[in-house]
C-alpha cells in the first residue's frame, strides 16, 4: 500500500487542526488568568478585599459520566460480536480462521462492562 499526496494533506490539516485547537485553548486560559490578575492588582490598588481566587484553574474538568463506560463497552462487545459472526459467514472456506479479527474489540467491550460493575458505587 503506498501513500498519495492527499493522504499526506490530510494528515497535515488533521495535526494542525489539533495543534490550532490546543493552541486556542491554552490562549484563552492564559488570558482568563491575565484578566483574573488585573482583578486583584486593581482590587489591592484601592485597599478593597480580594476576591477569592480559583486556584485551580488549570484542573477545569467535570466528572465524567457513569453510564458512558458501560455503554461504550456493550458497543463494542456486540459490534465485535456482529463482525464476527458476518465474517464467519461470508469468507471462504481457506480463510475461515479471520472470524476471531475483531475479538479483541470484544474482550475491550467486556472489560469496559466488567470495570463498571466491579468499580462498587452505590447505587447499581
């Protein structure tokens, strides 16, 4: 299989999406903290108390769903599942033994089903 020249294109419009995305993103933060430090040097500037400072501005996430990992993991499990049972029927008999290609979509599936009801929350 060789590459073409539009392969390559897209590859590079792909890594400079990503790069210009990161690139906006740490420029937004680091001007919501410069914002954020004229505040306060305004604010000691006339003797007012400080506003409280969100320290952890750089650890702006949210917790992340709970049923996103169980049903991720009953996609995969029955996509794999799916795949396997078309392959095995549709090859020829000298490549019959391709049917197991997407197994390990399926064991990923099932872990993803397994780590969520081992995790222990209430609540399940």
């Amino acid at each position: 299989m060789s590459a073409t020249l539009g392969d390559g294109i897209t590859c590079i419009a792909l890594a400079g999406g990503i790069v210009g995305y990161l690139a906006i993103k740490h420029r937004s933060l680091q001007r919501r903290m410069e914002v954020i430090h004229e505040e306060r040097m305004a604010a000691m500037e006339k003797g007012i108390p400080l506003p409280e400072f969100p320290l952890d501005l750089m650890e702006e996430r949210r917790k992340p769903d709970a049923p996103v990992v169980p049903i991720l993991g009953m996609v995969l499990l029955t996509l794999s599942l799916g795949a396997m049972v078309v392959l095995f029927l549709i090859l020829p008999a000298d490549s019959h033994t391709m049917w197991v290609t997407p197994l390990p979509l399926g064991f990923l599936g099932a872990g993803f089903i397994g780590f969520h009801f081992l995790q222990g929350k209430e609540g399940r």
